[in-house]
C-alpha cells in the first residue's frame, strides 16, 4: 500500500472520495454523517456551495452562516454537524452510536463551480464584461474559505463542464444564451492563471491546490496540461496535482475519446465510461512528474482499477449514496418480493471483493434491494457486520412506515457497504503493478472487460 502524505494525515494511493453532501439535501444526505464511522477515514469530497450560504438554496443549513467566523477546522464543523443530526434524533433508536472524530479524514474542497455560474452570471445581468469582473472575487473568496477553514486539499476553480448538457438549464434561455456566448477554454485559462498569481501572492496558503486539467478531445487535454506546465515557469511556483475535469460521463465527450476502443467483445456498458477518465489519467501522467491526479466524478467502481493503472491517485463519485436515493415508499412494503418491480428500490452493490481480499460471487454492479438474495455473503466491512445479513437489511427497509429511522439506517448500511466496496477495490489495486496482475488473480466479467479496454488504450505504446 502506498500512501502519499497530506498534512500528517496518510492518504492511500489510489483513494477513493467520499462525497458528502450533506447541505445539498436532506434525509439520507444527513444520516451519511450520522453514521460516518461505517466508512472509517475514507477520505471526504465536499461542495463549497453547499457549505456556503453566501449562495443561497433550498437546503441552506444555519450552521453554514458564517461559518469561517466560528470554525478554524472543517473537521470540527463536521463534528457539530454529526452532534447536531443525532441530538436532532436523526438515529436509528435500536442502533448505539459510537464516538467518531472527522479530523482524521482528509478533506478535499470541490467548487460546485455551476451553480456558482450561475448565480454570478444572474448578479451581472448575462452581461460577459461585468461577469468577467466580479468573477475574481468569488474565486478569491471560494480559495479563502479553504484557507480559513483548514481544508487539506482544494480543486482549482473551474466553469464546471460542458453547459449545454445540463439538465433542466435548456429551459433557462438567458442563461443559456449567455453561456454559449461565453468562449469556455479561454475563462478556464484565465482562471488557472489567476489562481497560479493567488498562490504566488499566498505563500502560506494552508490547502494544498489542484490545477484544473480541461479539453474537449485528447490532444486539446494534452495541450491544457502543457499550458498549466508553461504557467507554472512562469510565476516561478508550482502547483500539488491536477485534477481531471470533464471526462466523468461518456455522454458528453467527443468521439476522439474513443478512436481506439472496439467495444463489440465487451459491449458499451459499463465499459464507455471507464475510457476517458484512464486516458485522460495517461495523458496527464506522461507529461507531468509523480504528483498526484485526481479525476473528478470519476470513481464509479467500473473505474478505479483503469484510472490508477493509467496514473491517477484518486477519484471520487455520489453514486453509492446515490443509488440508495432510488428507494421509493411503494418499494418498502414489497421488499421481500424478490419478483423484479418496477417501483424504485434502493440498490444495493453486489460482487466485488469480500474484507479478507477473496472475490464476492455475483456480477459487479446496483441491484434492486429486493431481488438480492437473502444468502449473499456479507462482505466484512463495518456496515456488513452491524447488518448481520441481507434479510436485516430488508427488515429494516420494511419499516419505513412505523418507524422512519429504521428505514433510514438500512439505506446507509447499503451505500456506506458500496463506499467500503470501492475503497477496498482501491486497496486491491494497489498492491498490484499491472492490470494483468490483478486480473489473473481477481477474474470475473468486469474485470476482463477492464482489461480489454486497457490493452486497447494502451495499444502501441
Ligand atoms: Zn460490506
């Protein structure tokens, strides 16, 4: 295992970011910090603007008002946050809670740069001059933030990805039209640039910062990273790592991602997604030293073993949490129906690999928590063994009507078991040296077709 060093805190390499986002919801949003210690010191992606009640929204939390005046520590904050939620009585009664302490995660600020967009763009009227203008402020008060409350890590600020493909914004024409006005490449720059003259000027900043890698096909993301390179001679300073932004979803990429790849073996799914971020992992690793990658939104399971072996040290992804939000109240009154429904369930992570490092039985992915059979194997991490088996988990699903907590605490023993999943993957990984390796030793359908999808990126070179 392989650890890089953040602050006196280890962080392994590959690790997999927790998103915690608590402030952008509430129900299970809540009860994922409530019951944190299932996930040990899983390293925690959190969004600035839904920690920051400078930007307003529906989930606006009181805690968050002025929230610099009154912490010097995010993991204290998180702390308070935790008391508050259990003396709220947002726990499962049946369930004790032990003592848990956030300041041993590494913490990793992200931007939730789109809605800050967008907010900006409303405040200067869709005006790109002004816009321009008071753009610099929110960036300098977004890196200050991390700075006052001590954040380990923090993502350079970015625009947020590909606007067009947002959903519900078409409807926004405004908006719309301003941002398309708007030349996305050029702002990034800029943004890069201002952040490597903040650093400059901040020779004490605490956090430690993440350039934003961009580019709409490779060789444009290959040119990005030369760019940040040239930035960095020069201001004469230097930047910790990279972050790799908009490659997370295949939806929205240009063909040139998937020149080499023939995905008629494996067929798209789940396969698609996994390109972009482990070419982009290479991409940036062959042009830069040994400091850490990060891809953004990139740490789905079908992922990780692509992007470390292509170079990057972390990812991070909601999708185990969120999974469990596909949980309707129809489906808890027919959870020991295995027959498949078509009401919403939580979904629950099979296959993977078990504490002890031997491989799970079932094919790797979500399923509906009622057609999981009652005899899986649990697989030994935390939330495993305080759920005892499959059958409890349903029991406790059931009783959403009589007693809301109980339904609360089976869904966060189904996504905090997918984190745990994941981190172990990355633990995995990391004691091979090629994917060749791990797969001789870990064998099952997603694996060989990851396998598949590596020789293919890698061919030739
Ligand atoms: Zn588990």
């Amino acid at each position: 295992m392989n650890y890089i060093n953040v602050h006196r805190k280890k962080l392994m390499v590959p690790s997999f970011f927790q998103v915690y986002n608590f402030g952008g919801g509430n129900g299970d949003k809540d009860r994922e910090i409530v019951y944190s210690e299932f996930t040990e010191d899983t390293p925690a992606l959190i969004n600035y603007y839904y920690i920051n009640n400078e930007y307003p929204h529906i989930f606006s939390n009181k805690i968050f008002d002025n929230v610099t005046d009154k912490y010097t520590n995010v993991g204290d904050l998180y702390n308070d946050i935790r008391k508050m939620l259990i003396s709220k009585g947002e726990i499962y009664g049946k369930y004790s809670s032990p003592d848990y302490d956030f300041n041993k995660k590494v913490f990793l600020l992200d931007s939730g740069a789109f809605s800050i967009i967008k907010f900006i763009a409303k405040e200067s009227d869709y005006n790109i001059d002004k816009f321009m203008d008071i753009l610099p402020l929110h960036i300098d008060r977004y890196y200050e933030f991390a700075n006052q409350l001590h954040f380990d890590i923090v993502i350079g600020f970015d625009l947020g990805g590909k606007y067009t493909e947002k959903d519900g914004e078409k409807d926004d024409d405004k908006l719309m039209a301003f941002l398309s006005s708007m030349d996305e490449d050029l702002v990034n720059n800029q943004i890069l640039e201002h952040t490597i003259r903040y650093l400059k000027n901040n020779p004490s900043y605490y956090p430690l910062v993440l350039a934003t890698v961009h580019g709409r096909t490779p060789q444009k993301y290959a040119e990005n990273t030369r760019y940040i390179l040239s930035l960095e001679q020069k201001y004469g300073t230097k930047f910790w790592g990279f972050a790799l932004g908009g490659i997370a979803s295949a939806k929205q990429l240009d063909d040139s991602w998937f020149m080499n790849i023939d995905f008629r073996p494996i067929g798209n799914k789940p396969f698609k997604d996994t390109v972009a971020p482990a070419l982009a992992s290479k991409i940036v690793r062959s042009l830069i030293d040994d400091r850490p990658i990060h891809a953004l939104g990139c740490g789905g399971y079908p992922s990780i073993l692509l992007n470390y072996f292509n170079g990057a040290t972390s990812f991070d992804a909601a999708s185990p949490v969120r999974r469990v939000g596909d949980g309707n109240e129809a489906s808890t009154k027919i959870v020991f129906n295995p027959t498949p429904s078509r009401e919403g369930f939580s979904k629950y992570f099979m296959g993977g690999i078990n504490s002890d490092g031997t491989i799970r039985e079932g094919k790797c992915g979500y399923i509906k928590l009622n057609e999981v059979p009652d005899k899986t194997e649990m697989c030994g991490c935390k939330a495993c063994n305080v759920a005892g088996n499959i059958h409890n988990i349903k029991v406790l699903y059931s009783l959403k009507s009589i007693d809301s907590e109980a339904n609360y605490f089976s869904r966060q023993l189904i996504g905090l078991h997918a984190v745990m999943q994941h981190r172990k993957l990355c633990e995995i990984a990391s004691n091979h040296h090629t994917v060749d390796e791990f797969c001789k030793k870990y064998n099952n359908d997603l694996f060989q077709g990851l396998l598949y999808v590596h020789k293919s990126i890698n061919k030739g070179s």
